[in-house]
C-alpha cells in the first residue's frame, strides 16, 4: 500500500491477467500477480500489440536484425511492423508518465514486452538477445522504475529484490509529495540507512556524502541525485553476506542489555541464517522482540524492519 493507504499501481502485460490478447487467442495468467501481489498492487494492463491496432489472434512475430535496433517482422508472411509498435511506443510511455507507477511487470520472451534475452534473429547466425520494443522504451523513458518479468518472480531472490524496490520507489514518491526538504530528506535517509546497507554499503555512504553537502546544491538537483543512487543501491540483490552484517551491526546497539546466554541464542541463530540453515526471519524476529523490549527508537524506525508486508513472506525462504 501506498502511504495513502491506496494500493500501488505497477504496469502489467495484459496477458499476464488473463486477457485473451496473445497471437494465439489465449492468455498467459499468473496467479501469483493476481491473487498474491494483487492484495497491494493494482494493475495498469498494457498488451502493445492489441493497443497498437494488431488483431487477435494475429500472426506469430520474432525480432530480426540489429539487437541494438531490431525489426518486428511477422513470421510468415514478412511484413515489418516495426513503425506501427514504435509509434505505439512512444505514445504509450509518455501516457504511463501520468499513472503514478511504481513498477512495472513483463511477458518474457515476447517481442514487444520481453525484458530480458528476448531472441532477435539474423540471417545465418544464431540469434542473440536483446528486449522487446515496448520494454526497452519503458526501461528508456522509466530508467529508475523496478521492472522485472513474471518468470523471474519464480525465484525467491529475484521476486524480494523487486518487490522491495517497488515499496521502496512508493515510499519516495510519498516523500516528494509531501513539501521535500533538506531536513526531511535527512530523516528520510536515517530511516533508510541499514535497509540501504544490506544492498550496498559503498552506496550508503555514497548517499551519506550527497546528503551531507545538501546545503551546496539546488533542492531539485540533491533530489534527483538521491533517488538515483537510493534506487540503484537497491537494485543491488541483498544477498546472505550483506544481510548478516547488518544482522550483526543491530546486534551491536544491545550490547549493554542482552546477557551473555541471549547474545549466545542471537549469534548462533544469525550463523544459521548465514549458513542457509533457517531463513532472515528467525533472527529478524528476535532481533524485533529486543528492539520493542528495550524501546530501542534509533532502530524502531528503520524501515529495514518492514520494508513489506509480512503477508508477503518474502523473508521466509532459506
């Protein structure tokens, strides 16, 4: 949910609901988009072939040519539709400008919305990869969005990483909406700081350094700068090493507190987590408990606590 309380709104190939909008007639509905994701996101469909005037069903298309700057050509009969998708293209981002996205959802392998290894085909040679035409102009026009494919979401690690980025991307959004300034920006980074770690800590400090020197530049520049490196920081997967440095790091605030048989427990359970034994949430949830016992405020305000929602579960793989 958005601070507003109103659910995040990220583009989806329509396909991916289960809009009969395929070459085939047919769809390729994602339960989890729908009947899991769909509990706190609301969807923008987009199926470029339908909304640039092709028919359905419609004749297969591949990409062909320069992967830099591919054709679209139908399969069988060759003709190059290519100026009909990219106009659509360009119409169509600039109309995503307006939606207030905070993510964006694609059909792998598909030539116009395939984001990652999308075949591109050229006369007697292997084909390479490359994206489909409308994904590469919405990674164009959005650099900073979290775009990602329904595929990918199969996997634990990739499917956190950019649901994160999506809450991430909306608490910023909250934030510029509400009078920015270089005093807010500060809490907002502090508030920020060990999710920001567990991605990158050369970036956090990188982020420290331009939050720091706020005062030298104009306000829209240092925002800009910030949420540049704070969704790049992000885009950086959280892997195991990272998350048990900052495990260790909040340990370190209840040094005075904790007895020696309850560092004991905390130490042998964060080794756990870092050996692939039990997942983030084990330790995350006695770490939780000391935090609420001792009224720890520093640490209660850190997002890295919640940067989700629990239903999700997305800290429950090991």
């Amino acid at each position: 949910m958005s601070g507003s309380g109103a659910p995040i709104r990220i583009g989806v190939s329509s396909c991916l609901l289960g809009e009969k909008v395929r070459y085939d007639g047919g769809h390729k509905h994602d339960p989890y988009l729908t009947e899991v994701l769909g509990r706190f996101f609301s969807f923008v469909p987009v199926c470029p072939e339908v909304e640039c005037g092709m028919s359905t069903p419609r004749e297969a298309m591949r990409l062909e040519g320069d992967p830099d700057k591919p054709r679209l050509m139908t399969h069988r009969t060759r003709v190059d539709k290519t100026e009909q998708m990219l106009r659509f293209c360009r119409d169509k981002v600039e109309q995503l400008a307006g939606e207030d996205l905070c993510g964006f959802v694609f059909k792998k392998g598909s030539p116009s919305s395939g984001l990652f290894r999308v075949k591109v085909y050229r006369e007697g040679m292997p084909p390479t990869s490359g994206s489909g035409l409308f994904a590469a102009a919405v990674a164009r026009r959005f650099p900073q969005l979290p775009l990602e494919e329904e595929g990918r979401l199969n996997d634990p690690v990739l499917r956190e990483n950019f649901i994160e980025r999506v809450f991430a991307f909306r608490r910023w959004k909250d934030f510029l909406a509400h009078e920015p300034d270089l005093g807010k920006l500060v809490r907002f980074h502090t508030c920020q700081k060990l999710l920001v770690m567990s991605h990158s800590t050369q970036l956090y400090r990188e982020l420290g350094a331009l939050v720091a020197k706020g005062k030298e530049l104009p306000l829209p520049e240092l925002l800009e700068c910030y949420q540049g490196l704070y969704m790049k920081a992000l885009e950086l997967h959280a892997t195991v090493k990272k998350q048990t440095n900052v495990l260790m790091h909040i340990m370190g605030y209840f040094k005075k507190e904790l007895t020696t048989e309850e560092k004991q427990e905390l130490v042998q359970l964060i080794g756990q987590y870092h050996d692939g034994l039990v997942p983030l949430v084990v330790p995350m949830t006695l770490l939780r408990h000391y935090i609420a016992k001792y009224r720890q405020q520093y640490l209660q305000q850190q997002v890295y606590l919640s940067p989700h929602p629990a239903e999700l579960m997305l800290r429950n793989h090991a």
